[in-house]
C-alpha cells in the first residue's frame, strides 16, 4: 500500500515501488511532490487514474505498465463503472511470448564454453600428433638405420 502522507515528502526526488505486489488506488498526494524526477510504479496491482498534476503527466507510460491504470500518460478506455483493464502491458501477457533473458543467456554461456572446451582438445591433440610425428621425423635423422 502506498502510504496517504506520501505527498508529505517533499522533497523527494526518486520513487520506485516496481514489482512490490500494491494493491491500490495511487494516492493524489502524490501529486505534490514536485521535486519527483524519477518515478516506477510498474508491475504492481494498481487501479484506478492517476492522479491529474503537470509532474505525473510528464513521466513515460512505461513507468505504469504492468498495472490496471488509466488516464494520463496512458490511454486506455473507460466504462460506466471506471476502467477497462488493458492488460496488453502486464507481465507475462501479450501478443508475444515473454522472453526470459536469463536462462537465455545461460543457455548461450554453456554453449560457448562447450565450444571453447572442445576446441581446446582438439588444438591440444593437433598439437601432440605434431610433436611426436616431429620426434619420429627427427629421429631418424638423428639415429640412421
């Protein structure tokens, strides 16, 4: 929950709640906090409009995504009893599946140093057949039959 006196704080110059499971209204207070230069209330379960002041208005929509928000800076449709959820943004959910850059990158990792590792053999082995085929060779000039 974001706390009523929030907009007390005045001076307050970064805000990220992101990923913090809110359930609720964002407060209007907010809207009073004029020294806000970055704010991320993404991915949480907000609802409702935000709040209407100049200082909100100006931060991206990606700062509210993953919420059930409407008004200004996103545009979404509204109905008789309030919002009509758009949850193309929500996490998880969309036109495409959500790529988990993580396991992605593990996956990439282990494949490069597999590749890594069986070049390494495969140089080491070159190099021992090269070494004993340069003793044998040098061998027989050394010792004539």
């Amino acid at each position: 929950m974001i706390p009523k006196k929030i907009g007390d704080m005045k001076l307050l110059e970064s805000l990220d709640f992101s990923r913090n499971q809110l359930s609720c209204e964002i407060r209007s207070s907010i809207s009073s906090l004029t020294f806000l230069s970055y704010l991320n209330l993404s991915f949480n379960n907000l609802s409702g409009r935000i709040p209407t002041s100049t200082q909100l208005q100006s931060f991206n929509a990606s700062c509210f995504i993953g919420n059930k928000l409407c008004g200004p800076p996103i545009s979404k449709n509204y109905n008789v009893n309030g919002v009509t959820p758009d949850n193309r943004y929500e996490e998880g959910k969309g036109d495409r599946p959500e790529v988990d850059w993580f396991y992605l990158c593990m996956a990439l990792g282990f494949a490069a140093a597999c590749t890594d590792y069986v070049l390494l053999l495969d140089s080491v082995v070159k190099y021992q057949r090269y070494k004993w085929n340069y003793l044998d060779i040098a061998s027989k000039f050394e010792y004539p039959k």
